[in-house]
C-alpha cells in the first residue's frame, strides 16, 4: 500500500485457547461487553483508529482515520479588521472595556460562520467524522458466558472471550503498527461455526455495496455548500473453510473454520497541508490490493515488536510482590473513588495515557485531535479540532517528558504550516508582521479570531505552539531541529512584540486579548472577556521572547531582532498579586466571572512555562498557591489534569493526588456538569463528554510528581512531589526524560530514593539536586545539594542510597 493508504484488516478466527494472564499495571479489563463508546477498548497506529466492543451476538468496531474531515480551506479574515483596532484599543486605555468588547464583536471577530459555534460538520469549518462502523453480525445469538475483554497496552493487543452451548470462543484485535492495518482473529472449539453478516455502517455521505465478493464503501463529506473530502474503503473476505455469499449490502459468511476480513481505507488528503489531492481514494485502494500471505501470529508478533520500540522506552512497573486482584477496570474505579487502595492504578493510568499518544500521533500525519483519533459521531463534540488555548497543547506535554519526543513531529509541523494564514490574519487584523493564530484550527489551517468576543480574541495559540519548539529543543539540545523550527518561534514572537502598547504605566500590554474562556467582573458590575494584557498572554511574551534570544545565540544569527527583545522583555506587564494574595488574572484586580472557572491560564507561569518556582519566586509560587485553592478542586476532565502538574510544580504531592484521585472519579451517566469532570469506564477522560487532553495532562501531571527538569537552571528534581500515601511508598520507572536530553530511570522505597540513575545523551554539564542520603561520587550527602556534573554521552550516572 502506498504511504497515504490506510489497511484495516479484522481476522476472525474460532480457537479455545484462553486470554493470556496479564497484570492490572498494564491492561484494561471487562467483564461484559461494552454498551456504549466510552466502554470500547481504543486501538490505534497513529492514523487508523478502532473501538473494539466485543459483543459476541452483533459486533461494532468503530473505524477512523486521522485524516477524515469535512469543511475546506475558508479565507475567514475580514480584512478591514485593522481599520478599528485603535478604536478597541483606546476603548481600553480609557476603561470602556464593555464599548471594547462591543465594537470588538462586530469589526473584529472572524469573517463568516467561523466554527459553526462547534457544530460544522456540514460547514466550511469541518469537522472530524466517523468513518464507518464494521459490524459483525453472527447468526447464534444465544446465551453467552464466561465473558472478558482485555486491552493489553503492552503489546498493543484486544483480547475478548466467552463461551456459547459449551463452544469456547476468541476474539483477539491489533492494529498493525508495521501494515497499517487491524486483524481480528477468532477462534472456537467447535470446527465450522463461524456463521456471520459483515457490513459496514455509514449513516451519511457515503454508499456501501458488494463488488467481486468485497465489501466496498465509497463517499465524499461536505464543505459548506462545496463537496469536500472524498474516501474510501475495501474489506477482502478470505475464508478457511464455509461459504461467502450475497445478502444485499451484507455478505455472508456460512460454515467457515477460520475467516479473515483486510480492510482498506484511505482518504484524499494531503498532509503537506496542501488541501487535497485530486486522486480517486477507491481507484487508489484496488490499485494498491495485494494479497497478504503472512500469518496472523507473525502479524502480532511484529506489530507487538514496532509498538513496543515506542511502549518500552519508558515504563513505570509495579514492585507488588503479589498482584492486584484482576477486577473489572470500571469496578476499579469504583473502589478507588470510594477510598480503597490500588497502588496499581495510577502506574496503569501513566501508562496507558504513553499508549494512546503512541497510538494517536505518528510523525509525518496530523497531530492527535480533541479525541486522539477516535470518535463514533458525525458531528464530534467542537468539532474534534485543535483548541489552540490549551487542548492540544496538553495533548502533547507527556511528549517529551516520557520519551516519545519523535511523536511530537505532527505538533511541530502543524505549528510550522500555520504561519502563511497566520501572517495574512496578522496583518488583516493587527497591521503587523509575524504569524498569529487565535482559539481554534483544523486541517485546513484557520488561523482567524473565533466568531465570539468573549472567547475568540484570545491571541497567544500559535505562540504557546511555538513555545513547544522550545521546549523540544530543551530536551533533545537537537541543533539541526531549532534551525528548522526558529523561523516559527521567532514569527510567533515578532507578531507579539509587534503588538504591544502602552498601558497607563508604561508597561507593555497586549492588546485586545483575551484570558481564555473566562470573563472578569469590573467594580460597576460588567462581565467582560475583551481587555489589555491578561496574565497569560504577558506569561507568553517573557517566554517566547527569552526562547527566541536564546535561539539566536544558540545559532549565530538574528543578533538585532534579539537585542531589540531584550529591550521589549523588560517593559512587559509583570505577574501581579492581587489583595486576596492570590495571582491576578488581569492587569487590575477584577473579581472573577466565575470564581471556579475550569481555566486557570494566569498559572501558566508555573506550568507549562517555568519562570514561577517555589525555590526561584516565592512569593510568586504562595500565590498561585492561594489561587488553586480559591478555584477549587473541581473542574473538567482536563482541568484537575492541569491541577495535577500545577501541585506538582508547587511540590505538594498530596495535593495532586487528590486531584488525580478526582480525575478518576468514575463517570457513568455522561452527565454535562463541567464541574464534574472525571474518567468512562475505558479511562478514557470526562471532560464531559469524552475529550482525550485529559488523559495526556493527567500523564503529564503524574511524571511531573516523580521528576521535574524546569527552571533557569534546569535542575534535575527526582521525586519532588511524592505522595505521602502508602500506595506510593514504593516503585519504580525507567526512561524518563530531563531537559538536557537526560534519560533517568529512579527506584524509590519507603517514600525515599533508593537508586537514581542518570544516562545522558550529549555531553555537557547537567545539575541535580542529590537527594539527602544518597551517595554520588563516592560523596554520601547528609542533606539535599544541587551538584554540576560533567556528563559524558552515553556514560551512566549512578546515584545510590547506601546504609
């Protein structure tokens, strides 16, 4: 198949042999079938996605593919915006914030219907679909029992099993990580007894039918009043035994011992970012069918191998001597939520947050959306896009830390193809060099404000992108990538310097903006979104700047553009306590709209951004102290995720387990409360409804309690926010990442490290801070000390705990 072709093969086969044993550190398991979407085991390879339900009376497997989109590209800039941009601003200046607010929403949003307010699946916007559903419809639909489903996040592997008229059945699933493909493999005790329908299930915009004993589906989405994006799929039908016949749009399996169904699927979309490609996807499927010779088993053997080259570079383990109980995953959650112990569960959440980015994001395609690549609707919940203010952001803040740099490349590209339709929004808008993007993109690269005042003008998501260029360059120190990439950080920058004024003090401000999502209470009692200078956004200038001046002393170049940063860096609004002793928001004091709001974005300093650190800034830290907790513990999915990293950072473990136990309180009735944000039964995050930035914060906010990198200094921090509860009293993890391109593999006992081993990637001096009671360099150290080690590549550092 060609690169841009996406296999799906399901393999039903009938065997009695029996799921493997596994343990609850690694797999997810049911006792019944799943009911619902948030019950389906998720398997993925980065651009094909399924959702195994694993019912044995009528299977669903819910097909995607990263790719399919309706909508098309949209010129939604309006392009005399600028013409009122000193209006706004002076507005501003002079405290008119509701007159702002008011002209901003007429001259200053974007042209057109903009995301459809998050319903565009007919609209030019788009939105990420379903591609089909495969259904598998067997003829026995008597009583089943000894029924389980497990997902095996170490291999990769959907296992189901169950048992009817005393015939014992298998059903196991992958996706092909080396074929790009699925198998599904089902075997039974009683030889010809698979009798089943196969069809897919497409409920718009597409047709299916039977061509040549194939299953075919064809159709093109919608774009506005335009078609758009056209796809296409195939299923061979290849039998061991039986009879394959015609039933309408179904096809038939009779008597068969074995069966496998190879599923082809692709799309027209090209991910250079050029739009789409003018080829017929059907044409290009029956061009590229080959006959598969190799076995199922060889299959799994190196699917299981090309996944685990991603799975295994970081791994957290169990230490149990005696495993967990093997309960049902959603029972565990129960238990959890209602105070019982489960040291294994926050190990399996880590790791199975590191399997859906490996199964989610692949370099050279599109980054992981709302959802990862998985999603049953036509219309997906926002449309599935990238909320640039944070969502997709998130979904990428486990990349780094937990070795799957690499499979940041789609983030990186996406930031990259963004700057031609930023730099046109930045001068339709602003007036001003540089590339902008505002709250929402998609495939199609929008890069205008969102069609509302009080949430669209945020004007820091490409920015904080761009700062992910950074980062990765923190952790890789890979020169060749931040001489690629500077363009991008220093275009995100220049728009910001650009955009700065004056405020009454003489301080540079961004303006208009938002503080995303959220509004303020002035004291005559207007809420209000649109205003100069959020917290955030000042957060953002210091870091983009400080990034981009480095980079030019990284690489020789742009010395002018940086000493004039270096002037700019200076005059920014600086973070500001308010008289609560909490971190203000806004550049005045103002009440909160919502004292509880879900976004906590004035903390950005704190994390992702570093210049707030309890050893650095204090006072800074005491504040954002006192800001989480006037907010409170409750909040969306990804919400307490963020918490999660926000206590760690603060070094108040406890306090992150809290949230994390929160971010795991078991969610049945999808309910829409966003105060009540928690986890399905497959762990999939609550946002409500499903929204997988959760997952990915809530990995990101468990590697941030066990080790931490950040600062001017980069110091490397091991356990520096462990609980104190007995389920963390003891573990072990192996490949974490430090910035500096350290990889650190800690075992701890007792609450305290016991061997710490360090194994730098490039030569250089790296900082530690050796914790008390640990011995380095045949030095044992009877308190904590930050030490300079001169690290040598690929030359372990071993720091032990000796008695």
């Amino acid at each position: 198949m060609k690169k841009n072709a996406l296999i799906l093969v399901v393999i039903a086969l009938c065997s009695c042999s029996r799921t493997k044993e596994i343990t609850n550190d690694i797999c997810l398991r049911f006792d019944a079938p799943a009911t619902v979407f948030t019950e389906s085991l998720p398997l993925g390879n980065g651009r094909l996605g399924a959702m195994v339900f694993g019912n044995p009376d009528n299977e669903t497997i819910v097909l995607n593919e990263i790719s399919l989109w309706s909508g098309e590209y949209q010129d939604a800039d309006r392009e005399d915006a600028h013409l009122y941009l000193k209006e706004i601003r002076d507005l501003l200046l002079a405290k008119k914030n509701k007159e702002a607010q008011s002209l901003l929403q007429k001259t200053f949003i974007c042209k057109g219907s903009g995301s459809d307010h998050g319903s565009s699946a007919r609209g030019r916007y788009g939105c990420f679909q379903i591609l089909s559903e495969l259904n598998i419809d067997w003829d026995d639909k008597s009583e089943f029992k000894n029924y389980q489903r497990i997902l095996n996040i170490e291999d990769a592997v959907a296992d189901v099993s169950w048992s009817k008229n005393d015939v014992d059945c298998q059903m196991k699933v992958i996706t092909d990580f080396d074929k790009d493909r699925i198998h599904v493999k089902i075997k039974s005790s009683k030889p010809k007894s698979i009798n089943l329908k196969i069809s897919f299930n497409r409920k718009e915009n597409a047709t299916s039918y039977i061509k040549d004993n194939r299953l075919v589906l064809e159709g093109q989405l919608l774009a506005g009043e335009n078609k758009g994006m056209k796809f296409a799929a195939l299923a061979d039908i290849i039998l061991n035994g039986g009879e394959l016949a015609e039933e309408q749009s179904k096809l038939k399996v009779n008597n068969a011992s074995e069966m496998e169904i190879v599923v082809y699927a692709m799309t027209n979309f090209d991910y250079d970012y050029k739009g789409l490609k003018d080829i017929d996807p059907l044409a290009e499927l029956l061009k590229n069918d080959v006959p598969d010779k190799r076995s199922f088993d060889k299959d799994v053997k190196i699917h299981s191998k090309r996944f685990g080259e991603y799975f295994n570079r970081c791994r957290w383990y169990s230490t149990l001597d005696n495993k967990e109980e093997k309960i049902a995953t959603n029972d565990r959650l129960i238990k959890y939520a209602e105070g019982g112990k489960d040291p294994e569960l926050p190990i399996l959440y880590f790791n199975f947050g590191r399997y859906l980015l490996i199964s989610s994001s692949r370099p050279g395609l599109l980054p992981a959306n709302l959802q990862g690549l998985w999603a049953h609707e036509y219309q997906t919940p926002w449309n599935g896009d990238y909320h640039l203010n944070i969502n997709i952001q998130m979904n990428y803040w486990l990349a780094e830390i937990t070795n799957l740099s690499d499979l940041a490349e789609p983030l990186h590209r996406f930031a990259e193809a963004l700057q031609d339709n930023g730099q046109k929004t930045a001068q339709a808008y602003y007036n001003a060099p540089g590339w902008v993007a505002h709250v929402i993109s998609n495939p199609w690269l929008f890069t205008s404000p969102g069609e509302r005042a009080d949430w669209g003008s945020t004007i820091t998501g490409g920015a904080w992108l761009a700062s992910h260029l950074w980062e990765h360059y923190r952790f890789t120190r890979d020169v060749a990538f931040l001489e690629r990439y500077y363009p991008v950080i220093r275009g995100a920058t220049e728009f910001l310097n650009a955009i700065l004024i004056e405020d009454e003090y003489g301080r540079l401000v961004t303006a208009p903006s938002n503080s995303p999502e959220h509004a303020y209470k002035t004291a005559d009692g207007f809420a209000g979104s649109t205003c100069m200078g959020p917290t955030i956004d000042m957060q953002i200038c210091r870091q983009l700047m400080y990034a981009t001046i480095k980079s030019s002393e990284i690489l020789g170049i742009d010395n002018d553009f940086a000493e004039t940063l270096k002037k700019s860096v200076t005059r920014l609004a600086p973070n500001q306590i308010g008289a609560n002793g909490d971190l203000n928001e806004w550049l005045e004091d103002w009440k909160d709209s919502d004292p509880h709001h879900r976004h906590v974005s004035h903390l950005y300093g704190l994390h992702p951004y570093d210049e707030i650190t309890p050893e650095g800034s204090p006072e800074l830290a005491d504040a954002c102290r006192k800001t989480l907790e006037l907010r409170g513990d409750d909040g969306t999915g990804w919400s307490k995720a963020w918490k999660i990293n926000f206590w760690a950072r603060l070094h108040d473990g406890d306090h992150a387990l809290i949230l994390f136990k929160g971010l795991l309180s078991p969610e049945y009735n999808h309910n829409t409360d966003y105060r009540r944000g928690g986890s399905y039964s497959n762990l999939f995050c609550s946002h409500p409804p499903f929204q997988i930035d959760g997952n990915f914060g809530g990995t990101s906010g468990l590697t941030e309690m066990l080790l931490q990198s950040h600062g001017a200094d980069e110091v490397i921090r091991f356990l520096p926010a462990l609980p104190t509860d007995s389920d963390w009293a003891q573990g072990e993890i192996r490949g974490l990442m430090a910035r500096g391109n350290v990889s650190v593999d800690l075992k701890w006992n007792d609450h305290q490290p016991d061997e710490i081993i360090l194994l730098p990637n490039t030569t250089g001096e790296i900082k530690a801070l050796i914790p008390e009671g640990m011995t380095f360099n045949a030095k044992k150290f009877d308190k904590a000390e930050i030490v300079s080690i001169d690290a040598v590549a690929n030359k372990k550092i071993v720091i032990k705990r000796k008695i």
